[in-house]
C-alpha cells in the first residue's frame, strides 16, 4: 500500500500514513485515527492537506562517473572473459575465470 504524507496548518505536524490509492484523509481526527496517534491538542475537525514531494530521480552514471566514485564495472565479452571499463592504474583490463591473478584486488580499493 503506498505511503502519504499529510500536513496540519494549525499544529505544523507532517504525518505519514498508508491507505488506497483512492482515499483520502480530509481531517486531523481521520489522520491521527488513520496513524494511531493521539489527537496532540489539535481539533479533530482540523483540515489536513496532501503533501506532494517530487520525483526521486536516478540518472545513470558513465563509466568514468563509476571509476571517479571508485566503483568497478565488468562487461562481459566471452564466456568466463570479462573487461574491467572502469580499471585504475595497476588493474587489470580483462578478468578472465581461467586466471585468478587477472580478479579484482579489492584489498587494494576497500578501505577500513
């Protein structure tokens, strides 16, 4: 079910809530019965309003936006033969299966 946020003009609480897409909360009384809180002083009949928040947007990142946040991105080019696009100076450009000294050295990326 998804999760609204609902804001009181006459005590300035935001209060999340779920319920169906087609209902709607039009009083603090309804809000706190909705969000099993108590009425904190305020007027049951109190209006609430929806609270509309925008969009969160992802962008996908390059492979060199990936190599700068130090992230390392494998693509496949044959069966057990991978290229490592984001490979730092010291790396290996391919990683195969058939030898394990071509893998990652994450011991040298991952810090503590």
């Amino acid at each position: 079910m998804p999760r609204y946020d609902y804001h009181c003009p006459d005590n300035d609480y935001i209060v999340e809530v779920q319920h169906g897409v087609n209902e709607r909360i039009k009083t603090w009384g309804e809000l706190c019965e909705r969000a099993m809180i108590g009425p904190r002083g305020t007027p049951a009949d109190a209006p609430v309003e929806l609270v509309v928040h925008p969009p969160a947007l992802s962008f996908p990142k390059g492979d060199v936006a990936l190599k700068n946040m130090g992230f390392s991105k494998l693509v496949r080019r044959e069966t057990g033969v991978y290229e490592n696009v984001t490979a730092q100076d010291g790396q290996a450009k391919i990683v195969s299966a058939d030898n394990p000294a071509s893998g990652l050295n994450l011991g040298a990326t991952i810090g503590d």
